[in-house]
C-alpha cells in the first residue's frame, strides 16, 4: 500500500510500480489527511497489505506509522520520504556520488529545504 503525497503523485507511482512488478498487487491513498483519520485506515485493513510505503516527509510519516503500529501487526510500515515522487518520475535521484555514500537524504534535505 502506497500512502503519501499528491493523489495526482501516488498514482503514478503505483502505475509505474504495478508495470515493474506485474505480479504484486498495489493500492494507494494521497498523504494529505489527518494523521487520526479512520477512513484511510479503514480502507488499508481492507486491502490488507503486506507492507505500507508512508512518504508524507518527516516527521508526519513516523507519526502516522507510530500512530497505527498496533493496527497492523504483521504488516511492514516504512517511511519513504520523497519515493513516491522518485517513483512516478516527478523528482530525479540524487547524483550517484551521493547513494553510493548512502548519504541520499543530506541531498534531499538540500534540494527539498522547504
């Protein structure tokens, strides 16, 4: 399950996700709501995902998986950041000097500095 960003974003992400992996089902929900909103959790118990990607940025996603931990006991949660954004091709990688030190997220925190 994919939860974060604009719906317009996390479309895309899970489009281009389900064309790499065609044999994994995915669902998305966008990350503007509230971090107590039911109605988004309700709908992840249904789809009763194997793992929940957050990239809503720091700190609402940890919030948001600390928040709903017990919820979904046997389901991975991650916080992604800006992947979702990576994935449906709206923002680029960092440099490659960059991943390789495993240091992707100083260059995120640069370009992203809101």
């Amino acid at each position: 399950f994919l939860l974060g960003a604009t719906n317009e974003v996390v479309e895309a992400a899970q489009y281009a996700l389900q064309q790499r992996y065609p044999n994994i089902s995915f669902a998305h929900h966008h990350g503007y709501i509230d971090l107590e909103d039911e109605t988004v959790v309700k709908r992840i118990e249904l789809f009763k995902p194997d793992y929940i990607f957050v990239g809503m940025g720091f700190p609402k996603q940890e919030e948001w998986i600390m928040t709903h931990e017990n919820q979904f006991e046997s389901t991975v949660m991650m916080g992604v950041g800006g992947s979702l954004e990576v994935f449906a091709g709206a923002k680029k990688r960092a440099p490659y000097i960059f991943r390789k030190l495993n240091i992707e997220w100083i260059y995120r925190a640069l370009i992203d500095w809101k």
